[in-house]
C-alpha cells in the first residue's frame, strides 16, 4: 500500500494567541480534529481521495465557526453567497460554484458539478437550479446566520471596504474575537491519487457579484497526479492574479521543485510581491505534504499513514 495522507486549513490571516481565548482556541482545534476525523477514517478504509476531501469539507462546512457553508460573511447586501470548487488530480475532472446561496454544502454542488453536469463551473441561480435538480440539501437564511459575522458585516457595510476574514486591518476592536474562515483540503489516497477541495464565504461586504480565487481552478484550488494538490486560502484577488495553486504545480513540473518548494517559492516570494497575504495547503501523489503561509496564522491539520499528525493555528505553535 502507499503512504496516504490528509491536510485540512481553516483560513489564513492575522491569528493571534493574543486574540484568543482559551475556549474559542478549542473549539477551533476540536473543528479541526472532526473534520480530519471524517476525512482520515475514509483514507484508512482506501477511500478516494475525492471522497476524503468532500468528508473533511463537510465537516467545516457545518461548523458555524469558519467561513464556508453556515456561518459564512455577508455580502455588501447583507446575504451569503458561497463558493467551492473540487478538483480530482487522477483525471482532471474539477467542479465549481459560484454565488451559490441556501444550499447546505456547496462542495457537494461543486462535486455534481464534476460527476454529472459535463460543464467545470456554475454560478448564481443556474448553479441554484442544478442543485435542485441534483436533489441537493437546501436550507433557509437563519440556517447560515451568525451574530459574530452579522455584526462584523455592519461595522462596514456603508463603506467600499471589504474584509478578508481573518485580518485587522482598522477594525482591530471588533475583530477580538474574531471567527476566521475559508476552508480546505487537500488528500492523497491509498492509490496515489490526489484531489484538492475549497469552499467559502468569500469577504465581508464583497459586492458586485464578486468571485474569489477559491473556486477559480488553478488559482485557489488545483490538483493534478502528476505534481500536487493545492487548496488556498487568503486575500482572493492576489491569489487569482498569481495563478497561485497551478503555479505551485507549474513549478513542479517545470522545474522538478518539491512540493515543500514550489509552495515556499509561491507564498513567500510571488504572493509577497502581489501583497497577497494567506497561505496554502498541499500533497503530492507520493503522500508527502505542506503546509504554508505569509500571514500570523493558519487553521491547519493534517495526517499521515506513517503516524505523523499535526495540528495548528500560528505562526510556531499551536
Ligand atoms: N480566498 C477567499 C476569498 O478571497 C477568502 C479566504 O480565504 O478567507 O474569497
């Protein structure tokens, strides 16, 4: 058998021990824990790596804490419009939404987006209409709210800013106990298959229809047999114009990095340049992994067959 592995991330941006409280620190790592739960039970019992990353997004998608599915931030309307994208390194088969409200678990539409809609990348009511159609899980507005989100989005939503999730910025009081984001993982499966799945809220007080990088393939989330899995997670914007998660596989490719480089080069060097702040999460088809980021912390985790688990969320510790 293969070596196999797992990694998950929570969002990435200014996380800070400082900022936290011992409880809202555990409920984090437990959300972690759950979700590599999910996902590494499926790898032990030779699980897809397709189905390993749909179980972990799941299981983030329906904590109120991060931002993606329920408890995801308000557009500059005051509603959630929610993005995924999956993608399978095996065939290069991806799936993708866009402006997607209501529906449970965006990256179960992303995934009949792949499996059963012959196109790569649906938006706002088409993609609705199809997870309808696909029998998909849809729940009302009160479903997705959360108070902590609800008042950071009216902190703003008079003004042209709009946040990433997990930033200061000029909002440092409010942002005290902050709820940080975006979530992502990245598999690599008994039989050397990987996948990459992403799935979000996007930014606070994002308007205009605005589409971040995380269901943009090969911005915020990639994955390709031959080099690696990536799913981002960060200021959106500067991750499209990088090309981010292709270019780590580019760099692979094109150049024989490892995956450990190829993601140090990407986030430490191009993203800086862009003022891209976030990180990113990554396997190859031999199970090695990595995980990294520019900005004070990161929700991460991850798990492999050779016993190796780690579980973090700044800069040195956990
Ligand atoms: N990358 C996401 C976006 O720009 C935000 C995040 O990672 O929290 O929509």
């Amino acid at each position: 058998m293969k070596p196999y592995s797992l990694v998950i991330h929570g969002g990435a941006g200014t996380i800070l021990k400082s900022d936290m409280t011992p409880e809202l620190e555990n409920a984090y790592i437990n959300g972690l824990e759950e979700s590599l739960n999910d996902g590494y039970k499926l790898l032990e019992k030779g699980g897809t790596a397709v189905d390993v990353v749909r179980a972990a997004i799941t299981a983030l998608e329906n904590n109120v804490l991060f931002n993606a599915g329920r408890g995801s931030v308000f557009t500059k309307k005051g509603v959630q419009e929610m993005d995924a994208a999956i993608m399978s390194g095996s065939d290069l088969a991806a799936g993708a939404v866009t402006g997607v409200r209501n529906v449970m678990n965006p990256i179960e539409l992303a995934y009949e987006v792949m499996m059963n809609s012959n196109h790569v990348f649906l938006s706002g009511k088409g993609a609705n209409d199809f997870a309808i159609k696909q029998g998909l899980k849809l729940m009302p507005d009160d479903y997705f709210f959360s108070k902590f989100r609800y008042d950071q989005w009216k902190e703003i939503r008079d003004s042209d800013n709009y946040y990433l999730d997990h930033t200061h910025q000029d909002i440092t009081e409010l942002m005290k106990d902050k709820k940080f984001g975006t979530v992502g993982a990245v598999a690599c499966d008994v039989h050397g298959n990987i996948a990459a799945a992403t799935s979000t809220g996007g930014m606070t007080n994002k308007k205009y229809g605005r589409i971040g990088d995380s269901p943009v393939i090969g911005a915020g989330t990639y994955a390709n047999n031959l080099t690696c899995a990536i799913s981002c997670t960060g200021h959106g914007e500067p991750f499209i114009r990088a090309v981010a998660a292709h270019d780590v596989s580019s760099l692979m490719e094109y150049k024989g990095l490892s995956l450990q480089d190829a993601m140090q080069e990407v986030v430490h060097h191009k993203l800086i340049n862009l003022k891209g702040e976030g990180g990113m999460i990554g396997v190859d088809a031999n199970g090695n992994t990595a995980m990294v980021f520019n900005s004070a912390g990161m929700y991460r985790a991850m798990q492999k067959s050779n016993g190796e688990k780690v579980i973090g969320i700044y800069k040195d510790n956990i």
